[in-house]
C-alpha cells in the first residue's frame, strides 16, 4: 500500500485516528516495541527499521498509525512504516501546502 501524501483526502478524520479505535486491528500490537523504536540509523538500526516496516506494510490500519504519528507529533520510532525523517519531511511539505493555499486564499479576496 502506497500512502500518498500530495492527496489529503486519503487521510482519515482525527476522530478515526484515536488510538482506540484503530490500534487493536495493528500488525505491530504484539510485536515487541522495542523493534519499532531503534537506536540510531546505522548499523544494527538499519535491520531493526526494515524489519519494523515489514510488519506495517502487512498493517490494514497503517495510514491511520501514519496520521496519528503526524497529528501527536510523534518525533520517536517507526509510525505507519515511516521513519522519523520520513515524517519530518511530509510536515514541511504540509505546512508548505497549507501556506501556499492561504496565499491563494488571501490573492483571492
């Protein structure tokens, strides 16, 4: 599953993002914790990473773990198969995106 994140519309509501409606269907909840939150990038973190985000691409609630991870500000561990940098990234592209549609907005009125 591809999480895109140029379409917003894929995203589910904050409500359906709440831990307890989402995290008893989750690949990872009887995976030991500790996998999905590695010390470091380099040597044996590497292993650690992919083997955490082999486990949440089998995951039916991945994209809500993703948003949850980005809407709590999780800055620690692998959320919905992505790494802190990968989030990182797709909050600055957000924020861009909702700079450049109030921009829009302002030109407008």
């Amino acid at each position: 599953m591809s999480i895109s994140i140029e379409d917003p519309a894929v995203f589910p509501t904050r409500e359906s993002i709440e831990p307890k409606v989402w995290r008893s269907d989750a690949a990872c909840r009887d995976t030991d914790p500790d996998l999905f939150f590695p010390v470091g990038q380099t040597g044996p973190a590497i292993e650690h990473i992919e083997n955490a985000k082999a486990v949440c691409q089998t995951c039916v609630v991945r994209v809500e773990c993703l948003e949850y991870a980005l809407m709590t500000n999780q800055d620690a561990g692998i959320w919905g198969g992505l790494t802190e940098d990968d989030r990182r990234k797709i909050r600055r592209e957000r924020r861009k995106a909702n700079r450049a549609a109030q921009a829009a907005a302002q030109a407008q009125v």
